[in-house]
C-alpha cells in the first residue's frame, strides 16, 4: 500500500502533471507541423526543384542505387526548423512579459545598514527622554 500511495503522490505533483500536457501539446504540434511541411511548404515553394527532378514528393528523393532517401530527411530538417523558430518566438514573447513584469514592479528600498538601525534606535530614546 505504501508503494501505491508514493506513486500517487509522484504522479499528482504539478511538475508531472505539466509535463504531460506540455508532452500532449508537443505531440500535436508536431503532427501540425509535419502537415504544414508536407502539405503547403513543399508543394509551394519545392515543387520547381522536385518538377526538375522528375518527383512528386520530397520523401522520393534517393541517392540512386541505394536505399537513402534523403528528401525525407530534407523534410524532417524543415520540420524541426519550424518548431525550433516557433519555440525561440514563444519564449521571446514570455521573456518580454516576465520583463515587462519586473519593470512595473517598483523595486523595493534597501533595508537600512546596522548603523543607521542604530542611529534611529538612539535618535528615539533621546526624543523619549526629552
């Protein structure tokens, strides 16, 4: 029972949780990805290069005589491309709003010295005995 309640208490801790959704959301946005790659990016702007090699799809491109094809490797170069430059936007835009933050919150006086601690302490026992 002991072992069971442990992995719960793993299994619920927020870290866990968010990494799993953000696990999720990788997952998707990838298949999003591989789709934007597959379906609009190299048909628009690779058609010319594949028409000039005689292809219909990027993963049809094979050094010949061999079973390497690297236009599938073309397109998963493309694809990680696309999430690094959307990963570098997402954490450009949240570090310019933690800055944002930091820039509205005054920031706070510093606390006075040991002197000055005591220089006050003294200034009000001379006002209470005046």
């Amino acid at each position: 029972m002991g072992f069971a309640k442990e992995f719960k208490e793993f299994a619920m801790r927020g870290n866990v949780v968010d990494l799993a959704v953000g696990v999720i959301i990788g997952g998707a946005f990838g298949k999003i990805v591989s789709s934007l790659v597959d379906d609009i990016i190299t048909p628009a702007i690779l058609t010319p290069a594949l028409k000039a090699a005689n292809l219909d799809n990027l993963a049809d491109l094979v050094i010949p005589g061999t079973a390497i094809k690297y236009g599938n490797f073309l397109s998963q170069v493309i694809a990680f491309i696309i999430v690094a430059f959307a990963l570098f936007l997402i954490i450009k835009g949240i570090n310019s709003f933690k800055k944002k933050e930091e820039e509205a919150a005054p920031a706070a006086p510093p606390a006075p010295s040991k002197e000055e601690t005591l220089l006050a302490e003294i200034r009000d026992l001379l006002k209470a005995k005046a």
